[in-house]
C-alpha cells in the first residue's frame, strides 16, 4: 500500500518477481480511479476482492500472507468530478473505507503500519522506549512557556532547537516552502525571546551532542544497515548542525560496522514498539559513545541502498516472504 510517486516499492517488488513471489501494489491515491474493489461480509464469513483495473491483477483478501504500508496517501483522483462539495464528501468516503480495511488486516505481518506507526512516532514515547532500550537519550524539555527553557538553558552549555512535526511551512504567496532544521541556539538568545514566542506554540529543545559522525541506522527485522554520515567535515551552513543541510553540498555517506550492544538496542526498541522495520538518527560522539536521536517507523532508505550499495531492498523482500507458509 503506497503512492505513485514514491520509488522505495520498485527494487522490492522487482527481487520479490525474480523470485517468483506475486505482489500486488495498491497505490491509494487512485483507489477509485485505478481499482475496483468489494468487501463481502456475512455468516459464513468475510472477504475482500481488489482489481488492478491498468494491468488486469487481482488480489483476494485470502491470498494475502504479507503487507507493507510505505506511506500510502488519502485517496484525491476521482473517475468524474461534481461539485467542490461532492467531491470532498467522496473523498472521504474511499478514505474512510481504506481506512478500515487497513484496520481490518490488522492481523496479517505488516512492515510499516497506519495502525501503529503514528503512535511510534511519538518521541515522548522513543525517548522513553529508547533508554529502556540501552541507548543514551539526550536531555529533552517540551514546554509552552519561557521559564522552564531558561532552567534547562542553565545545566547545558550548548542547546538543539528541533521541530516537533511540522518540518516545513508552505508561504502561498510566495510560493515557497520554508524547511525547519535543527538549530544550534545559545542560551542568550532564549533569554532574549519574548514570552509570547514560547505560549503561542509547544516548542522543542535538546541538549546539543557533540559529534565525531551521525548514523542512520535502517533495521529490518533482526538485520540493522549502519550509514556513517560524516557532518562534522561539512561548513557550519552545510550540516553540520543537521546533516540534510549538506546533502547538496557533497556531504559523504558510507556502510560501516554497528557496535554488536547498539544493534542490540535498535532490535529490543523495535520489538518493544511492535515494529519490523525502523529508520534510527544516532549521534556517535567523540569519546565513542552513541546516541538516539529518534526512529522514524517509516523512514526513507532507497538513497542509503545507492550510495552504500547495502542490500536494504534485499531484507524487506525476506521480512515481506518468510510469513508465507505460516
């Protein structure tokens, strides 16, 4: 269950037709352009029929061993379009069916989850799950109001300033989209801001880790693929505070060996959100130590795969085929 523009589906299915094993790819924003469905329940049972109408598969809801949410959108395409009013109500209506067949299939092995990855998403929740877990979490505060940013200014000589979910801004005049980075801010400028500029809004602060490289650790299942991000080698305006500025400017990604205890700590965090796959932020510092940062439960991979040549694709098709004899 995915999009159409999103091109992390495409290796996995071509390993999983090399191996002979049938996929069936519901791009959800054309639920009700590019498919046509029943769901049948009564006495003697339920069942579910999909079909492909641009390529002639079918799905029945009985052959299904196996599903991966990789982000899949609210269906928008519709075969005629009514009024502003009648097309929304439409809309929704397909969602609402998409959603509860999703919740339907609850049962079935699923990599990624529309049921429980917004829960996982929780980093009051990570942070919690992460220190039970064996990792060392930076000091974090989320508040609304001034006072309880300035006592935590006083105990860290360097502060993050991060988003909380908003990562960008879309400005419809100008026709922009503004991204939030994570900022390395001075205390000074805390006691600086006006009050009203922590109360109109919940604001996000950490404690700034210094940093030897950055990781991003993609599990899958009992397997983890370590990326060493070497941020600390960029300008101070390229990434170094936050690696995704240096993406464009060179910045170097490479494959490297995880400490055995950390891979551990990424298999017990995932088990313990009831996840099979994972995207881990991790700082390792200059004596050597590593630091969660966040998981993201449905994260990007594919560009991790080209740069390092890791075998990613390779892992989620074996996560996705070893439910299909149980």
């Amino acid at each position: 269950m995915t999009n159409k523009q999103d091109a992390h589906p495409t290796p996995v299915i071509r390993i999983l037709a090399e191996r002979g094993v049938p996929v069936f790819r519901l791009n959800t924003e054309a639920l009700l352009t590019d498919y046509e469905f029943q769901w049948l329940g009564g006495n003697s049972g339920c069942s579910f029929t999909i079909k492909n109408i641009r390529n002639g598969l079918t799905l029945r809801s009985d052959e299904i061993t196996a599903l991966w949410d990789r982000r899949p959108e609210p269906p928008q395409e519709l075969p005629l379009h009514s009024s502003e009013t009648v097309d929304r109500h439409n809309r929704e209506e397909a969602a609402g069916f998409l959603a509860f067949l999703r919740h339907s299939l609850e049962a079935l092995p699923s990599i990624g989850s529309i049921v429980r990855d917004r829960v996982a998403a929780s980093k009051m929740l990570q942070m919690q799950v992460a220190r039970e877990a064996g990792f060392r979490i930076p000091d974090t505060c989320f508040a609304n109001r001034k006072a309880p940013f300035i006592r935590f200014a006083q105990k860290h000589e360097g502060l993050a300033l991060k988003p909380i979910s908003a990562d960008s801004v879309w400005n419809e005049s100008e026709g922009t989209e503004h991204l939030f980075y994570t900022r390395r801010i001075p205390a000074d400028a805390l006691r600086e801001a006006p009050e009203e500029a922590f109360a109109q809004t919940a604001c996000f602060l950490q404690e700034y880790i210094p940093k030897a490289y950055e990781l991003r650790v993609t599990a899958v299942g009992d397997k983890t693929f370590a990326c060493r991000i070497d941020s600390q080698a960029q300008d101070e305006s390229e990434g170094k505070e936050d690696w995704r500025q240096g993406y464009e400017h060179g910045i170097r990604f490479s494959a490297c060996q995880l400490p055995e205890p950390v891979a551990c700590s990424c298999r017990r965090f995932l088990r313990r959100m009831q996840l099979r796959f994972g995207a881990f932020d991790l700082i390792a510092t200059p004596s050597g130590e590593h630091v969660f940062l966040e998981c993201n439960p449905n994260g990007q991979w594919l560009w991790i795969e080209l740069a390092t040549g890791m075998p990613i694709s390779a892992a989620i098709a074996d996560e996705l085929t070893k439910y299909e004899n149980t």
